[in-house]
C-alpha cells in the first residue's frame, strides 16, 4: 500500500506530517529521518485501530500487500 504524506515546517522547528487519506494520523520529528520513521508507527498504529474498530465476530483479517 502506498500513502501520501504532507510535510510541512514545525513553527518550532523539525516536522510534521499528516496523512490525508488517514483522518487524524498525524505525527513530528526533529529531522527529516526521525519524522519518516516516525510517520511509519503512525500509519501502522491508525491501521491497527481501524481493524479493532471494525472487526465483529465472525470475521476476519487478510493482510494484502499491494
């Protein structure tokens, strides 16, 4: 799966980056590296509560790499 990401400058210095097809994952980082990994945990974390949230009994979860 590929995501855009939108960086932008932080006021008070290093990053911050939102998701725009994720409503509300966003994330920061000191330097362009620490914001990529840390954008990587945010999008892996909103897609593991997107799965909680929508699982019900008798269903299941496929992982599809696209």
């Amino acid at each position: 799966m590929k995501l855009k990401a939108i960086i932008h400058d932080a006021e008070e210095g290093g990053f911050w980056a939102e998701v725009p097809a994720l409503p509300g994952c966003v994330t920061q980082g000191e330097s362009l590296a620490e914001l990529k990994a840390n954008l990587h945990e945010a999008i892996e974390g909103w897609l593991l509560a997107a799965e909680d949230d929508e699982i019900g009994s008798g269903e299941h979860v496929l992982e599809v790499a696209v």
